[in-house]
C-alpha cells in the first residue's frame, strides 16, 4: 500500500499545471486569464491505450496564487500553484514550500534546477519527501491536435520516499515540453518506477485550449 500510496501521489501531483493576469517573466505578451482552458488525453504508453481525458480552467488569480478547476471523468477538484506553475496544494495533499511540477523562469537551454520537498495529506497524516533535478535539454518545435508549437524540452529526475519508511523509494522520469506562446506544457510523459521496476509509462497530450481575450 505504501509503494502504491508514493506512485499515485507523484502521478496526482504532476496531472496539472494550470494562471488572470499571471505573466511569463520572460514574456509578458502572454499573460493568462480567468477562463482560460487547457484540455489534455492521456495515452498509455505500454498498451498503446488512448483514454483519460481533462480540462483545466483558471477559477482565480491572486498576487501568489492560481486557482484551477480541473475536470475529469470522474469529477472536479481545485488545484492551486504558484506563478512557475508549482503545486502548493491539491484538495487534500500539501506541498512544502511547493512541488516541482512546473518550470523555473527565464528559460534557455541548459539551464538547470534541483528542489527538495515535502507533501503531506491533511487527512491521513502520511508524509513524503522529494528531491527533484529538472534540466532544459532543447528549443523544438512539436505538433499536436492542438496546433504547433515551439517548445522548451525539459527532462525531470524524481525521487520520493515515504519519511516513515525511507527504504520503499519511487522514482519518475518526466519529459515535458512546454510552449510560451500558451504558457503552458503541450506534452508530457511520466515514467514511474518503484524500487527501479517500472510501473507505468504515460503521455499526457494538449489536443485543445482556449485563451480568453
């Protein structure tokens, strides 16, 4: 249960990056709005199975917050970042000072970043540690249902443990390539390991989104 727990922990907290006037620092031409939406499809890369598809809409955009709703088969939930896109808190779990899901500013290609933390769940009192190594590898240009893109290509090392039980450790490769000119990723592949065995491989794929004017 414990291995499951850290699995499906990191997978939630890396689901959605979601920002009403929340600027790139290195772009302020692509602010982001109350309204905006971004639609994703989920592709399961082991079975080659297209399934999970999810909406994330700006509720709410403070001076420190982004408020999101994201909507899924199986309900909605708030989900609130920072203004890099990282997750301070995602309906019961809690991230100190933040998680790593989303990108350091100004981008260029070989820049780097590491970040410990730590999540919480405010309802089971289980916590978990995290040390993540994200790094800009390229600048290309992808093509998805959504459109064209010239993206940043990040590549993300994650290692996470549960603080009671150091021992059980999981680990997840994440390739994310993410567009400036929406502010946001455009795909996203997580492969997760516990005790070095795979156990999933995903690709999350932006197929629609619309920007507020």
């Amino acid at each position: 249960m414990i291995r499951l727990f850290a699995v499906s922990s990191l997978v939630l907290f890396m689901l959605f990056p979601c920002l009403a006037s929340a600027q790139v620092p290195d772009d302020s031409n692509n602010s982001v709005q109350v309204g905006d939406q971004w639609t994703y499809v989920t592709k399961d890369e082991i079975t080659g199975n297209v399934g999970r598809q999810r909406t994330a809409t700006v509720t709410e955009i403070t001076p420190k917050e982004i408020v999101t709703r994201m909507v899924t088969p199986d309900g909605d939930s708030l989900i609130v970042f920072d203004h890099e896109w990282n997750r301070t808190k995602n309906g019961n779990f809690e991230y100190k000072p933040h998680d790593a899901n989303g990108v350091q500013f100004p981008l260029a290609v070989g820049k780097e970043w590491r970040l410990q933390y730590f999540t919480s769940n405010t309802k089971t009192g289980t916590h978990f540690k995290s040390s993540d190594l994200s790094k800009v590898v390229a600048k290309e240009t992808v093509t998805t249902d959504a459109g064209t893109f010239e993206v940043f290509r990040i590549e993300r090392q994650v290692k996470q443990f549960n603080t009671a039980d150091p021992s059980r450790a999981s680990e997840f490769q994440i390739t994310l390539l993410y567009a400036p000119k929406i502010n946001h990723w455009v795909r996203r592949t997580i492969v997760a390991k516990v005790e070095k065995r795979t156990r999933s491989n995903e690709t999350d794929e932006l197929v629609a989104f619309n920007r507020k004017q």
